[in-house]
C-alpha cells in the first residue's frame, strides 16, 4: 500500500526540517512526499529541492501563482500522486515515527475495509505544551474501537469531535478534489470525505502533531479571512444535497452563526486596519450572510425558545417574538 503524502509550503524554511524529517524517520517506508512551494519568498523552494535531490520518494513542485491558501497546491500535489492512499501534512506540522505504520497495520486488521483512518493528534503551542488531544472520539472513553459510517464521521466532524488529519482512499480525494474558497477550503474537503466513505476508523498507535505557529496564516487577520463563512454555507448546501437530516443542518446551521459572531467581532476591533474600500466590502459581506442565516427548527421547544446570533452580539428568542440580548459586541472603532 503506497502512501502519498501532500504538503504545502510557503515560507516554510524555519519548519522544513521538522516536518520533512518526520516524514523520512517513518517506520512505514512505502511513501512519496509532494511538496508544493506556493512561490514563497525565502528559500523554501530551494531548500525542498536539496531534499528532493537526496531522496527520489521526495517530489517538488512549485505554484505559477500565490494561492492564498492550501487547497491549489493541494489540487497541484494531487495532480503529481500516485499513492492508494492519500495523506495531508502542514508545512509546520510533524509525525510521529510510527505514525504511517499504524495506520497501515489498522488498515489490515480491518481487512482492507475501510476508507478513512484517523491517528491520534496532538494540538501544540509554540513553548511545545499540549493544548487539545483528539484520541478517537472526544469525551469518549474506548472510542478508538469504533468504526463509524462517513455520515457519523461527518457529523461529528462538524465541531471537530474526532480530528481531521486524516489518511484517505485515494479515490475519494481525486473524485472529490479540495475546494477553493476562502481560508478554510481544505476542512470543508475533509468533511466531504467522511461524507464519501463508507467506514471511518482510528489506529491504535501514532500521531500527528499540528503545531500552532503564530505567524500561520490561518491566523492573520485579513478581509479574505472572513470568507470562511462562504464555506460553512457550502457545507449547508451539502448536507441539504446529501438529504442529512435536520438535526444535522441545524448543527451546521449552529456553527455559521457561531462563526458569524466571532467574525464580526474580530472585525469591529481591526476595521481601522483596513482601507474604506475594505471595511464596506466586510460590512456588506457580513450583512449578506446575516440576511441568510435562518434557525432552524427541530423540535417544539424551539419555539419556546432557541439562542441565536446576529450582528449586534447574541440573543435569546422567547415564543418566536420576544427578543432579549445577553452579549453585545461593541465596535471598538
């Protein structure tokens, strides 16, 4: 079983040699490594391409354009794999050394069927203390046996109850490929591929370690960062397409309007940051996506009452008409 590991980097030269090197410590040596430099601007690319030079499993490609975010260079590397299965590392991350053979050894217990394996992962700041540790499903004692269906995977992806550094059958992820669209893309796509697979497993050993870097960009705040509420309204879009039932969409539902909250607070106390232009841009965007939230209901104490969110902070709704605000946002400008 050949593994093809794909990762993308921009400005990654500080991280290379701890993620690049947990990968050529593997214990599991049928692998490739795509690495796909997103035309950064330090030398990352020629750092990559002395690995390559001294490992053929090592494969280098460069963007013709910045992305912006991780999904075309994911799309590029995928372009490049050959692997059965196909597995995503970020630029700043790293493995465990055993963590490819226990996916593959739970790929064998189980025969071969199953379509996603999931190691433990280990969430890290950057004094390298342990923030958050997913080991098969959160707050649940012996999960790591379970197998799940991709609907259960999925769901409980949603508020990322089992982690999302996953080992994928390769057919899922070209079928499917990863979404362009804002700075979230690629965990929409891992989202999706639960929803393709038929069985969703844990290995018993091994681990990812995500490293929480804070220059990452998945952590500068800019305007295209708020586009990850287009995202999770694609994801609504797929539950409803997939006939998910509402319980689920209203967990989707949940979470845009969570997001819609933190996004819009987060702007009010960095609008002076940005030009005119930029701050109408926003303030439209985030007027459109208010506009299309709506709560739904799937019970009937829901119209009892039932939290929700808007742009002025969150409120609780009595009878479907009394509406009462326990936080505010303020704008800081």
């Amino acid at each position: 079983m050949k593994i093809s590991i794909l990762m993308p980097c921009y400005n990654s030269s500080k991280f290379l040699e701890r993620s690049v090197g947990s990968v050529l410590k593997q214990a599991y040596r049928n692998f490739e490594l795509i690495c796909v430099d997103d035309l950064s601007s330090d030398n990352t690319y020629s750092i990559l391409k002395e690995y390559a030079q001294k490992d053929s499993r090592i494969k280098v490609l460069q963007s013709d354009i910045n992305g912006g975010c991780a999904s075309p260079a994911f799309n590029l590397a995928l372009k490049c794999s050959s692997g059965d299965f196909i597995f995503m590392l970020g630029h700043d991350d790293e493995l465990s050394i055993d963590c490819l053979s226990s996916l593959v050894k739970r790929y064998n217990e189980l025969r071969g069927e199953v379509d996603i394996l999931i190691p433990d992962a280990f969430l890290i700041d950057e004094n390298l203390k342990k923030l958050k540790v997913f080991c098969g499903v959160s707050n649940q004692i012996g999960s790591k046996n379970r197998i799940l269906s991709g609907r259960e995977a999925f769901e409980l992806s949603l508020f990322w109850q089992i982690s999302g550094f996953v080992l994928v059958r390769a057919n899922i992820v070209r079928d499917k490929g990863f979404l362009v669209a804002g700075m979230n893309g690629d965990e929409f796509s891992v989202r999706e591929f639960f929803l393709s697979a038929n069985r969703v497993a844990f290995s018993k050993e091994g681990a990812y370690f995500y490293h929480q870097v804070r220059d990452s960009l998945t952590k500068k705040l800019s305007p295209r960062k708020f586009l990850i509420l287009d995202v999770f309204k694609k994801l609504e879009r797929l539950a409803k397409d997939k006939k998910l039932p509402n319980s689920t969409i209203k967990k989707i539902n949940k979470e845009r309007f969570r997001q819609l909250h933190n996004i819009n607070s987060d702007f009010l106390q960095v609008k002076t940051n940005f030009t005119e232009e930029e701050v109408l841009m926003m303030e439209e965007y985030l007027s459109k996506h208010e506009n299309d939230l709506k709560f739904y209901k799937t019970s009937f104490f829901d119209n009892i009452f039932r939290k929700e969110t808007d742009l002025k902070g969150k409120f609780g709704i009595f009878f479907n008409w009394v509406k009462i605000y326990y936080k505010r946002i303020r704008d800081e400008a």
